[in-house]
C-alpha cells in the first residue's frame, strides 16, 4: 500500500469522524456512546498515521536530512498539541461546540489534500502474505535486534512511570500546592512548552553531541524530572511540578527525534512501517501506568506514587544507558531489504 495514500486515507478517516459529531450535533442525536465510537474511528486514523508518516520519511530526504526531517515534524506535532486544546476552548467559548468541529473537519481536509501531493518514489511490490506473518517478522526484527530491543523497553518503562505521575497529579496539586483549575492548567502547560524548545533545539544538539548520547539524554531527562517532582513532598512548591513537566517535554521529545532516526536508519524500507507499530505498542503500558496509579495512591497516598515513579524512572534511564545504543558515535547507516535483515537481527 502507497505511504502516501495511507496517510491520506488515515487524515480522512479523522475528517469523517469530526464530520460525523458535527452532524450528530446539528440533528440533535449526539450520545456519549456515538461520542465514544466517533473517537475511536478518529483514533484509528491516527495510528495508522503514525505508523506510515515515520515508514515514508526515509523516501523523501536523504540519510543525513533524517534528524532535521524529523525534528521539524515533531516540532509541528508538538506546537498543535501544545495549542490545539487551547484554540478548540476559544472556538468553544466563542461560537460553540459545532462550529469548532466544524473547523477540525475542515482542517484535516486540507491535510488529506496536503497528503495528495506529496511524491512518493515507487517500491518493488512485495508478495502477499497473511497479516500475522507480517507482524511476526516486524516484532522478531525488533526483538531481535540489539538497538531497537532497549529502546522498546525503554519506551514502554516510561510510558509506564508517566502515566503513573499523571494519574495522581491533579487531585495531588490542589491538596499539596493549593491549586485552582488555571494554575494546575499553567503547571501542566510547562510540558508542552518543554516538547516546542526541545523539538527547536533538536537539530543543534544532535549536530553538537555523537548521537547515542542523544538517545539517553531523553531517559536521563525523564529519571531527573520524576526526582524533581519528587521534591514536591517536601518542599511544596509548583514552581518544581512546572519545572518537572518542562524537562518531562524537553528530553523525551529530545528522544522521540533520535529514536526515531534510528529506526528508520537500521530498518530495511520494507519492514520499517511494521517497525513504526511495534513502536507504538509501547503506548500501551498508559493504562498500565495509569491504573498502578490508581492503585498505589488509593492504598499508600500520591507521595507514594510519586516515590514510586522515581523507580520506574531509574530503571528505564538504566535499560537504555545499558544498553550498545548510547554507544553509537554516529547516526547508523542507511540499510537495505533482502539480507541486511539477518545481519541486523
């Protein structure tokens, strides 16, 4: 399947989804399950975005453009996630709920045609296999492989210990720091400043330090941050919670970029789209982290969790440190389908 038309096919899919509440909206027939299903069918879309937009990259720029490539896509990615909630509350507030979807559909119809035309170089066709043979081969070469393997530990670690420090945050800060609605929002709001001034200085800091220090800056980041919240239990202060989110922002987006590169550097073209999945599996330790969350606060208080954190923290930064990744004095080269497979496994 053309990258391309995937993409575009994801974009739509999305635009379909805002269409439908905007119609739902306007006939008066909007529920909190038809609400819930739209979202999913927003949410596949999305995926299978992420899963393409990293596979077609590599086609597009060449080998030594990849870390800026992907550094001003993150950049953009990160600048509609730090102010998308905020402008959809001003449509909102301004002219309403329908308006404002109405607005999102049309925005991601001028992506779907963005998409269009975009020039994909042709691929060999490849033969035609079942699905799950497909996504064994993916998952074996990630496994397998000795730099993707930490880095998909690492991922999945962190994703755990942040979700555990959201899922106590909030009801924490009002009783801790004493808190409104805004001022939770202003602390919060650090971690997508954090994402835009990482995302900036990317390309400066990959040209300026070899590229496995890159790699673990992000983990390092992630462990000094959970320290610093930590902090909060005893010097109360949101200053340090803003400044936990804002390293939260800077170093993971700082790794993001690199680990992304890397991928597609040490993945053949045709299992890259497969790789980019298995990566994104690692989004699915959220509710793990979430609901350890739950659970530890319900039983032993936030400052557990946030202690707790602190851990999860440490052993992700310490799988990747571990690990040959940190190691690489360069970004990787490019590799090619066929044999190159089994070298790299």
């Amino acid at each position: 399947i053309s990258r391309r038309w995937l993409m575009a096919g994801a974009e739509g899919l999305r635009a379909a989804a805002l269409a439908g509440i905007l119609m739902l909206i306007w006939l008066g027939l909007l529920t909190l399950p038809l609400l819930a299903l739209t979202g999913f069918v927003a949410v596949c879309g999305t995926v299978a975005y992420s899963v393409a937009a990293p596979a077609l990259v590599p086609s597009l720029v060449p080998p030594q453009l990849l870390p800026a490539a992907n550094a001003r896509i993150e950049l953009a990615r990160t600048i509609a996630f730090a102010s998308g909630p905020a402008l959809g509350g001003v449509l909102v507030g301004w002219v309403g709920a329908a308006p404002a979807f109405g607005f999102a559909a049309a925005l991601s119809v001028i992506a779907v045609v963005l998409l269009s035309g975009i020039y994909e170089p042709a691929r060999a066709p490849a033969p035609r296999r079942h699905p799950l043979q497909e996504i064994r081969e993916g998952a074996a070469f990630v496994f397998h492989h000795a730099l993707l393997r930490p880095v998909f530990v690492t991922q999945f670690i962190f994703n755990t210990g942040w979700f555990v420090v959201l899922a106590v945050f909030v009801p924490y800060a009002v009783r801790r720091f004493g808190l409104s609605a805004s001022g939770i929002g202003t602390v919060l709001a650090m971690y997508g400043v954090g994402m835009v001034v990482g995302a900036l200085v990317a390309t400066r800091v990959m040209q300026r330090l070899q590229f496995g220090t890159v790699i673990g800056l992000g983990p390092v980041t992630g462990f000094v941050a959970a320290v610093v919240m930590a902090l909060t239990i005893l010097f109360p202060t949101p200053w340090l919670a803003g400044l936990s989110f804002f390293l939260l922002g800077v170093g993971p987006i700082l790794w993001v970029i690199s680990t992304t590169t890397l991928r597609q550097s040490v993945t053949p073209p045709r299992l890259l789209g497969r790789v980019s999945a298995i990566n994104i599996m690692s989004y699915g330790a959220r509710p793990l982290g979430s609901a350890l969350g739950a659970i530890v606060g319900g039983l032993f208080g936030a400052e557990a969790c946030l202690c707790l954190a602190v851990i999860i923290f440490g052993a992700q930064a310490l799988v990747i440190l571990m690990s040959p990744a940190v190691s690489l004095a360069r970004q990787p080269e490019m590799v090619g389908d066929g044999l190159t497979v089994l070298r790299a496994c």
